[in-house]
C-alpha cells in the first residue's frame, strides 16, 4: 500500500493552505476506497457483464450516500454530473426550460457564482427575464425584495445556502416560503456550505440543490444535483441517456465513489470538526481586525464555520495572496474562478463596496489540516504583508499625508 505523502489530512507539513474554497485536498481514507474503480473495478456502469455491474453498484451506492448526506427523499432524486457548474447549469437551464409553459422569469440573488449568474444570463437572451436580488451589507438577501419581484411567472429562483467569498449563510427555510407562495421552484448552491452545517432538503423546503465532490475532500470531477421528486427539468446534454436521461455521458465512477465516501465521513464528522475550526476562526478574525483599516467581509455571526474573510484600505488582493504565499500560506482573493480576470469581484461590488474598496480582499477557508498554532503565524504574516504593501501602495502614502 502507498504511504500518504504528506501530513495526515494530504495537505505538506510546512505549508499553511487556506483556500479549502477553491480546492481541498482528497481525503486519504476517500482515495484508498475509490483506487479500485481506477483499475481493477474499472468497468462502465452501462455494461451489462459482470466488471459493468461492479461499476453500477458503487455508482448507486455513492448514490445513496449523497441522498441521506442532504436527507433527500431517496437516492433517485440524485444527479451526478462532471462538476458544480455542470450542476447549476443544469439546474437553471434544464428548469426553466422544462417549465417554460408556466413562465419565463427566473430569478438569482447577486451574489451567486458565476455558474448560476452566466446561464441565468443566457436564459434572458433566450427570452426570459432575469432579475438579480440585491443583498445587504453583510450579504443576506433582501427578503421585502424577494416577495416584491416574485410572480406566478417566476419559474425558477436560485438562492446559494452559503456565499464561498464571503462565508454568509442565507435563511434558506424563510426564502423557501416566500418562493412557494408566489413563484415555483427554489434552486440552492449548497457548494460552500456542504459539510460544513447541516443541509435538510425536505425541512429546508428546497426543489434542486447542488453539490461538489472536491468541496467534500472527494476527487475533482463529480458534483451531484438534487432534484425534488415531481419537479419537472429537462437535460441540457444529450447523448446515451444516462442519470435518467438528465446528463448524458459516461459516468466518472473513481470520482462519484470518492465522492459518496467524501459525503458519508463528512456526515459523521461535521459536527466535531465545525466545532474544532470555530474557535480557530473567531481567533484569526479577532487578531487580523488589530491590523489598521481592516474589516470582516460577510456576516459577523452567520457565516461559515471554517470562513474569515477581510478587506484592507489601499492594497490589492492579488499582492496580499502573493507575498502571503512567499511565507508558505496560501490564501484566496475573491473568487478563485474569476480573480484571474482582475475585475472587482461582484460579490464584493454586490454589499456595496465601491471599487477601490472591493480589490483589496483576502480570503481564508480553513481545513481539516488547520489547528490553533496556525493562527499566530497567519496573523503575523498578514499583518507584515499589509504593512509592506502599504509602504508601497501610492493609496496609502496620499491616506498618510
Ligand atoms: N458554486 C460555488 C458556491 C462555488 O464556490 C464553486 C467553486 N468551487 C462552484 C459553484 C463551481 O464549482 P466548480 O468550479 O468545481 O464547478
């Protein structure tokens, strides 16, 4: 049997990773029991022989995992897919499409990641009317607005459980009501907030949720939509008709495994583990708000367990993850799939930070590798970091006059 490389959450002993949002680490318990549907167990789950067979079952048993994981009704109200996007795709399109009968409005708060945003956007292209729910400063959505834009049109609105940027968790329960009493179905990216507190799709009143694989330290590949039972959608990718016809394509089975098995260990230890990284997190957010002209991003009390995240006057977030990277600590500037682009982050923009104000962001996802120690050395390198960029930011020389 291969040793685990690194220390025992496969995260290297010297570094300090704090981007958990943008990519875990595969759980070593996670990879040793999906390894065989690599190799030996290698067969398609369509096959009809007996290595296909093995296939389909792990496939069905992931399955089964991920619905008791969100409490769904039952396992055929799961849909894997090649990732989250994939899944929030799926659910914009594939719902409004399908119900396009009974309406063409369709509705996302805006702070949704862009994998909701884009398809909600080419849905108004296509005719529908897209309407984007405003959020207030510490980023919970606008309950009076949501009751206001709601119309028996509206076919679909998509609600995140929890921001990824800004670690705020939305009152899922309270937005549920609203939709069902005016519009039709409530779709929920549960990316951020899966295995980190509790999701209830039947008490949470929730019709399509989505979810990823490597947000539960499964493998990259797989992500899984939940579908109501009676809730109409159709495919948007056509092909052998596999998922129930809704995502054609051979499955990825290393990855649905790993990620069924990342679902059942995160279900059983969330509880202990969220308990272990709060105290952790309100440490590092208490020593990082000493540093001059730093604020906490998102919610002060409902947010994300594991989930700091600042701003800074007058420094920009691409050179806070940089120099912070140079201490071995690696850490995010809004979202890791747009930051590349070097536009503010819309979620940022969407609480009302102006421009200047929404680029000097840093993100902290802490992990299972994270522990109290940390917090010292994370501190004192942010706090360094601000100082040093700031000695060279022209912003902060003008502030200093
Ligand atoms: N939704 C949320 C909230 C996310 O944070 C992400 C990125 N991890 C996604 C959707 C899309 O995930 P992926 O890029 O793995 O498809």
């Amino acid at each position: 049997m291969p040793e685990q490389p690194c220390g025992s959450n496969g995260v290297q002993m010297s570094r300090i990773y704090l981007d958990n949002a943008s990519s875990m680490p595969v759980d070593f318990r996670v990879f040793e029991f999906a390894k065989p549907y690599l190799m030996a167990s290698h067969g398609n789950p369509s096959s009809l022989h007996s290595v296909g067979l093995e296939a389909k079952q792990a496939v069905e048993e992931s399955r089964r995992k991920i619905a008791e994981f969100i409490h769904a009704e039952n396992e055929n109200t799961i849909i894997f897919t090649g990732s989250a996007t994939e899944a929030n795709n799926l659910a914009v399109k594939g719902t409004a499409l399908r119900n396009i009968i009974q309406g063409k409005a369709i509705i996302a708060s805006a702070i949704e990641h862009m994998s909701v945003i884009n398809p909600m956007k080419e849905m108004q292209k296509n005719g529908f009317s897209f309407t984007s729910l405003s959020v207030d400063s510490t980023g919970v959505v606008d309950l009076k607005k949501l009751e206001n834009i709601l119309t028996k049109n509206t076919v679909l609105t998509s609600i995140m459980y929890a921001n990824n940027e800004i670690g705020t968790i939305e009152p899922i329960s309270e937005i549920s009501k609203i939709v069902h009493e005016k519009g039709k179905y409530l779709h929920v990216d549960a990316v951020a907030a899966a295995g980190r507190i509790p999701i209830d799709v039947q008490k949470d009143g929730i019709d399509l949720l989505t979810l990823s694989s490597n947000d539960l330290y499964g493998p990259q590949g797989a992500g899984a939509l939940y579908v109501k039972p009676g809730v109409k959608i159709q495919s948007v990718l056509l092909g052998g008709g596999q998922e129930r016809g809704l995502r054609s394509g051979t499955e990825n089975v290393f990855s649905i495994v790993g990620m069924g098995e990342a679902a059942r260990i995160a279900q059983q230890e969330m509880k202990q583990e969220s308990s272990r990284l709060l105290p952790i997190r309100d440490k590092l957010i208490k020593e990082i708000l000493k540093i001059d002209q730093s604020y906490l991003t998102g919610h002060p009390s409902q947010r994300l367990p594991h989930h700091a995240s600042f701003r800074f006057s007058y420094i920009e977030g691409e050179s806070i993850l940089l120099n912070m990277d140079m201490y071995d600590i690696q850490v995010s500037t809004g979202s890791a799939c747009s930051s590349k682009t070097l536009e503010p982050s819309h979620v940022l923009l969407a609480i009302g930070l102006k421009h200047e104000e929404a680029h000097g962001s840093m993100v902290i996802t802490l992990g299972r590798s994270t522990s109290m120690n940390d917090v010292e050395l994370v501190s004192k390198a942010t706090n360094e970091t601000v100082q040093r960029l700031r000695k060279l930011s022209p912003m902060s020389q003008e502030w200093r006059k």
